[in-house]
C-alpha cells in the first residue's frame, strides 16, 4: 500500500522540527525572505521517496539513517560538510548524500530536490555476487561513475517517483520490482565494492542446464509472487553469478529477462480469462508491468496485438493502438 504525506508551511518552527522528526535533527540558518517549504512524502513497503522545496538555507547535523539515501537536486545546491570537507552537489546529480552507517553534516540552499530512502540489504540481494565474494555489498563513493550512469540513476529515481508510486495503489508486486530495479541501478551507477570483481571459477562449474532447469522451474512457479536473483539462485542451489551464466550459456537471455517473459505470458492468459469488469492496467499491474504504455507496447511486439484485443475477446492483428 502506498501512504502519501504532505507538509506545507512558512513557519520555520513549525518546518524545522516537521524536518527534524522526518529525517534527523535539522536547523535553519538565518533570516530567510522565503519561508516556505514543502514536502510529499510517497512511501510503501520497501521504500520512501520525499519531493522537497526549501527557499532558504538549511543546516543539518545527523545521525545514522541506515538507509540507502539517494539525492536528485532540480534547483540550487546541496553542500556536504561531513569531516570538514565542501562538497557541492548542484542541478542534474543524483548522488548518494551519506554511507548508510555513518553520521552526516551539511546545507540545503534554497533548494528543491528528490529523496530516495531503501534498505541497503537489497544491495547485496540484487548484486550479481560470486561464489568468492565477501560480506554485504557496499557503496565506495558518492558520486556516480560518469555522467551516463548519474542520468541513468536519475531517469531510474524518477520513475519510481512519477510511475509506480502514484499508480500502483495496493500492488505490492509493482512497487517491489521496481524498488529492486532501482537497488540493481544504484549498483551499476555507483562505486561498489563490487567494482573489479573477477567471476569465480566454481560459477562457472555450476552454469550447468541443470542449475536452468531448477531455476527456470522455480520462475514458472512463482513469478506471480515477489522474487528477484537473490531467491532464483537459492532455489538452484547456486550463487546469484552462476545463475546468470546458466541461463546466458544455455537460454541466450538472463534470470530476471525470463521472469518478465514469463510474467508477461501470465498477463495474456490472464487478459483471455478476464471478464468485463477488468482493465489492461489492472492485469498489467497484477503481474508487475506498473507502466501501461510500455506493457502495451512489449505485449504488441510479443503477441501481435494490443493487450486490449486480447481483453475484448479477439487475438486478431489490428492496428488500433491500445
């Protein structure tokens, strides 16, 4: 279920402590002209996710968050303060504003921006880990890797913020997958203790059609439920790595690419058996497609029509859009 949030006030006390209670102990700094601020809270299991506007300046001094806290500044600046350093994130940068474990200070000003709050468990669950690997996985650094991989974790963030948080109402399976996709984005956007990692031998022993043939098997039973690598692989009795070489070496795609085609073969069957009262949205969102456009368009290029014919009885080619 996805709770929504809403503060409004240009009372600084009043935001001050709103801000405080939220995130972590806050102060504002000066006599500002603009006091407004505003804040819209979208939260469900797994995930928060905070649109933010502040007219003026203000300090923070915090505590421990142990979440994954992710930034998109839209307008002014966000300055990092934390051990005496000056670190200026401006418009455009998505960035991560502090280590999960670790205490964090700085300066909002004048500024309005996303917050994207996830457990950092889910780092290590969607990683791609060997047989090799050691303890949980970890972020290196900030800022991401290059200005292809800040876009991407940016469109990524605000997919989730614009898309699936503000439809898919009750659907837990929708905001799960999304809330693992950006996990996997976070990973590949930003430095990691995976960075450098080299494949582990025994992956590659265990990439068998056997290790396929379990997996798929635990997919075609459970896609309907929220799963992900992580529970993949240990219903294979591999690792997350071995797993991806099976279905690359013997089914030319990957475990999560299967997942979806099945889940989308899940949504035909169920277009065909639905009755009148349902939608294409609603058998998308039940097998977790939360964007209708995009299902519309991969169920077409799947399937030759429309979701919509298929819903209305007829699986004859049209070229009627959706």
């Amino acid at each position: 279920m996805v709770e929504t949030l809403r503060f409004d006030s240009d009372d600084l006390e009043q935001t001050e402590a709103f801000m405080s209670r939220a995130y972590t102990p806050m102060r504002i700094s000066g006599s500002p002209r603009d006091t407004r601020a505003t804040v819209v809270r979208s939260a469900a299991e797994g995930i928060s996710l905070d649109e933010l506007s502040l007219g003026y300046t203000m300090a923070y001094d915090a505590g421990v968050l142990n979440r994954v806290t992710l930034l998109t500044i839209h307008s002014g600046s966000v300055v990092d303060t934390t051990g005496g350093r000056e670190e200026v994130y401006g418009p455009g940068e998505t960035f991560l504003i502090t280590q999960p474990d670790e205490p964090y200070t700085g300066e909002v000003r004048a500024a309005r921006y996303t917050v994207a709050m996830f457990d950092p468990a889910l780092l290590t669950e969607v990683a791609d880990l060997g047989a090799g690997s050691r303890g949980p996985v970890r972020i290196t650094g900030n800022r991401a890797v290059d200005a292809a991989a800040n876009r991407r974790l940016g469109a990524t963030l605000a997919y989730l913020r614009d898309n699936v948080l503000t439809t898919a109402e009750d659907n837990s399976l929708v905001v799960a997958t999304a809330v693992r996709h950006l996990a996997a984005v976070t990973l590949h956007s930003l430095p990691t203790t995976l960075s450098g990692e080299q494949p582990h031998r025994l992956d590659s022993r265990d990439a068998n059609s056997d290790t396929l043939r379990r997996a798929m098997t635990y997919i075609d039973e459970n896609a309907h439920r929220d799963i992900g690598l992580k529970e993949i692989a240990a219903a294979s009795f591999v690792t997350p790595r071995a797993a991806q070489y099976a279905f690359s070496r013997h089914a030319g795609t990957t475990p999560l690419g299967y997942l979806r085609r099945v889940r989308l073969a899940g949504a035909h069957a169920a277009l065909r058996a639905a009755g009148p009262e349902a939608s294409v949205t609603s058998v998308a969102a039940t097998w977790g497609f939360p964007h209708p456009g995009r299902f519309a368009a991969v169920y077409r290029s799947v399937y030759g029509v429309p979701p919509s014919t298929t819903l209305y009885g007829s699986d004859i080619p049209t070229t009627a859009a959706d």
